[in-house]
C-alpha cells in the first residue's frame, strides 16, 4: 500500500476521551443487561493493523464488539446513525467512517486506508448492512478491496443474540445470551487478475471472509453461506 499518499488519520482528542469513559459504561451495561460469552481472546493480534470483520443484524453489534474488544477499534457506521436522535449522540462522541450504503465512495475507501496504515484495527460488516434477522446475506468485494490495498489480516467474529428484540427482551428481564466467537486472523489470497476477472476474485474473496465468520455461527445464523462452497485452490492461506 502507498501510505504516504493517504492523508494521517488521527482520532480527536475530545473523541479519544469519550472512548475511554464509553467503552467501559457500556460493558457494564451489556453485562448488567445480559449473559456474555465471548470465546476466542487467543486470536486477536497483539498489535498492528487488521480488519474484524463481523455479521450485522442489528444496531447492538457495533456497540457490543468495541466495547469488548481488547484494544480500541476504529469503526465504519451507516451515515443514518449519525442522523437518527439518540444514537447520533453516541456516533459523534465515539468517532468513525460514515458510509453511505450500497454507494462506492473513494473517500470513504481512503479513509478507511488511512486507519490501517496508522496501524490500527477497524470494523467492518461486509454485508454493508443490518439483516434485522438472523442469516447472513451475500458480501460487498470491499473487504476484499482493503485487503488488496492494505495486506492486512481478516480476523472473523461471529455475534450471536444480537437481535432486533435485544433490548426489549433486556428490559424485560430475560437476560438474553450474547455471543462473540472470534476466529483465527485470515491472510486472503492475493488478487493478480484485471478487468472483470479482479472483480470476481474480490468477490471470492469476500465470500472467504463470510464463509469464516459463517463457521463461528450456528446453523440458523448462516444464511447463504450455509451451502456455500469455494472450489479448493480458492481457500484459505
């Protein structure tokens, strides 16, 4: 990747500050509200860039992973969240990349660049969207596009009890079950091809990405991929 010509990517002051006090607010919150399970701490790289790549049903799986995440993630988030009463409040003091889904948006892109090669990790839903139920729907290749770029590690995290009726379940009393399986860090096959060939080898390898976070969720949460299958010499390296 050309670092030098990405612009620095840097985290506000005022926002480094909200995050600390943030995250462990809402950890508490999730544990106050719930049962926690998160299996895998083993995988998450001790340090340098990498992407965490994860299933998205609702708004909880944001908030959930950073909040539990080792280190401090940086985030790409639908524009809408920033827009919406209440949750904006949460977006703007936490900071990150707002997407525009279903639009390719080179600025976007950079930025999202721009966070890797400052050596931090960032969340991603390759999905590009809320499912509002469980099972996954078919990748975006952007993923696969900032692999490509970038020559970051994947690590797959698969969230379980995220649902829609989270929070009302919660308030209910009900104490639902959360779930984080985090999987073994992903090195994707390098893309050499042009033209419509590149396209489709990013779109394989987005779908090697799903098909790993598919492998840490049970079977009602897999949706397409869980017939999906990649010839061998696609696989992972």
């Amino acid at each position: 990747m050309q670092e030098n010509a990405l612009a620095p990517y840097r985290v506000p002051f005022f926002n480094r500050l909200a995050r600390k006090v943030l995250r462990p607010i809402f950890r508490g919150l999730f544990h106050l509200l719930s049962s926690v399970c998160i299996r895998g701490l083993e995988n998450v790289p001790k340090s340098g860039a990498y992407l965490v790549a994860i299933n998205h049903i609702s708004l909880f799986e944001a908030p959930f992973i950073v909040a539990f995440w080792p280190s401090e993630l940086e985030a790409m988030g639908a524009v809408e969240v920033w827009r919406r009463k209440g949750q904006n409040i949460l977006a703007r003091l936490y900071y990150g990349i707002q997407v525009h889904r279903g639009q390719y948006d080179r600025q976007v892109m950079e930025q999202a660049l721009a966070i890797l090669a400052s050596g931090r990790p960032l969340l991603i839903a390759p999905e590009g969207g809320r499912t509002h139920q469980p099972g996954l729907r078919r990748a975006y290749p952007g993923v696969a596009y900032l692999v490509e770029r970038s020559g970051v590690p994947v690590v797959p995290v698969g969230i379980v009890g995220t649902t829609d009726d989270f929070l009302q379940r919660a308030l209910r009393l009900e104490r639902p079950k959360l779930e984080m399986n985090i999987g073994k860090p992903l090195r994707l096959p390098p893309i050499l091809a042009k033209g419509e060939a590149r396209r489709q080898a990013r779109q394989r390898n987005a779908d090697l990405v799903m098909l790993a976070i598919a492998a840490l969720l049970p079977p009602e949460y897999r949706g397409i991929y869980a017939e999906f299958s990649l010839p061998a010499e696609e696989g992972i390296s």
